[in-house]
C-alpha cells in the first residue's frame, strides 16, 4: 500500500481538491492531519499520472508526496544545515560580512548546483576569508542568522516520539553547534574552521565533511543506534545532500536547488520544516512546540 500526501501552507489546502484526487485515483478515505493544511489518504498502486498532477499541484502551491505506507514514523532524522534548517548559507553571510561576498556566494552557488567538486569549493571560499576576525562568527550568528519555520517543532516532536536527531552540515562547527543547541538536535557534525591567535588562517581542518561523508554519518549513527535505513529520514536542499537524500528510505528535498529536486521523489517547495511530520502521518494536534 502506499499513502498520498497533500501539503500545503496553512489554510492553503482546498478540500475539496483533495476529495476529487482521491476519487480520481480511487483513494481511501481522506484523513486529515491538519485543517486546510495537511491530509493523505491510502492507495494500492501508484496512479500513472503522478508526475503530470505533482506538476499541475506546484501550480496551485500544494506539495504533492508518495511514499509506502509501511514505517512511515522514522527513529532517526539527519538533517543538513544551511538553507535547510536555517534560512541562509553560513558561509555566504560570514565572507559578506568580511567583505569578500561576492566572490564566495559565487562559488557556493556553483557548489550547490554540482559544478563544483565540494571539498574544492570549500576549501577555496575559506581561502578567501584569511585574516578575518574570529569575533566576526560571533555577528553573523547574532544578526544574519535566522531559524527555518517549524524547526523546533520537527526536532522536538521526532525527539518526544523516541527518535534521534543529528545536524550534519557541510558549513562549520562554529555555526552547527549553536543552531544544534537552538534547535535542540542530539547531536551535530560539520566541518571546522583552522582559527589561531583569533583570526581565521583561510584553511580548513581535514578530512572535509562533504557528499560522502553526509552519507557515512548516516552510516555511523543507523549502526551506533541498531537501526536500519528503513528508519531514517534526511532532509537537505543541495548537491551534497544527494547521497544521504537517496540512502535514506524518506529523503525530503526541502526547497532545494533543481538539480537536487530533479533526483529526489520527495519534494517540499510550499511547507515548511513540520511537512517532515505530516509526511510521516504525525497530526498537528500531536505536535511538541518547545
């Protein structure tokens, strides 16, 4: 069996379209799982004309999911940092503010799409930021830092059901530490910046946390933890998302680059952070706000 998930900001989700999807593709009964915001409903096959109404729904700004139905309420969650839990890419607002942003949101931008080798283009934004102040952290977190919408609320709700939450970010320990803390995840993992006499040296330590080292992390916790790829889901919006994204058994490309969506079953454009519970059958009602 699988189940169908409609999605969509709140107030935005027109039940009677969800009602005539479900009639049209022979659907059992809609639950709801939010009032005019979330509702899924349960189907045998998968329609032939999935990919033709996903696309007639982004129109409409509704998110539009399949996915089985079995184990649907994941133990572990891995989830990328920037642009993806927080609203802006680190990196980008840390070169902005020593001057250099130009040329590093450049670089990123690329990186992102795939056309740049990950630890290279790491490795040559950092170059760029030689010198800077090690206080300058410290100001992009206070004043250019701002928190994905529903992200307490994923990690406290996934936590209270028993699950395990890990910040895996290809940025810096400087930034994951505080936004894991915030957030409240269980854990975090990211690479770190070489600082000596308070300034940054513009290198980074090895080995780099990159694509494949996302997908180890995975690979680390499901085995430190007993559990399986069944029971993972991994969110993330860019290129080194991509192996962790398809590893895990739910992979949310949330808000992502069209490179990455365009490989990725699962896509959130509309939701925010609290589609990843919606998607794993959570009601709103049962939500942990912190």
């Amino acid at each position: 069996m699988y189940v169908t998930s409609l999605i969509a900001q709140a107030g935005m989700l027109d039940a009677t379209l969800v009602e005539n999807l479900r009639n049209a593709w022979g659907g059992g009964i809609v639950e709801w799982l939010a009032p005019d915001e979330a509702a899924e409903f349960q189907l045998e096959v998968r329609p032939s004309n999935f990919d033709k109404v996903w696309t007639d729904l982004q129109a409409m700004e509704v998110d539009l999911a399949l996915q089985y139905s079995k184990n649907r309420r994941k133990k572990l969650l891995i989830a990328d940092m920037d642009s993806t839990m927080i609203a802006q890419e680190c990196i980008d607002e840390l070169a902005d503010v020593a001057g250099v942003g130009e040329d590093v949101r450049e670089i990123t931008r690329r990186a992102m799409n795939g056309e740049f080798d990950f630890p290279q283009a790491l490795r040559e934004r950092v170059a760029l930021m030689k010198d800077v102040a090690e206080t300058t952290i410290e100001t992009v977190l206070s004043e250019r830092i701002s928190y994905v919408l529903g992200g307490e609320t994923l990690i406290a709700t996934m936590k209270a059901a028993g699950a395990y939450t890990a910040l895996v970010s290809g940025g810096f320990t400087a930034f994951s530490q505080t936004v894991a803390e915030t957030l409240g995840f269980d854990e975090h993992r990211a690479n770190r910046l070489i600082i000596e006499e308070g300034r940054l040296t513009g290198a980074v330590a090895d080995p780099i946390l990159g694509r494949e080292a996302k997908v180890e992390a995975l690979e680390d916790l499901t085995q430190k933890l007993s559990l399986r790829d069944e029971d993972v889901i991994a969110v993330g919006d860019g290129a080194n998302d991509l192996g962790m994204l398809k590893r895990a058994d739910l992979g949310v490309a949330l808000h992502a680059k069209p490179a990455v969506a365009a490989e990725c079953d699962v896509k959130i454009n509309f939701g925010d952070l609290t589609a990843l519970l919606y998607l794993q059958g959570y009601h709103k009602d049962a939500f942990v706000t912190p």
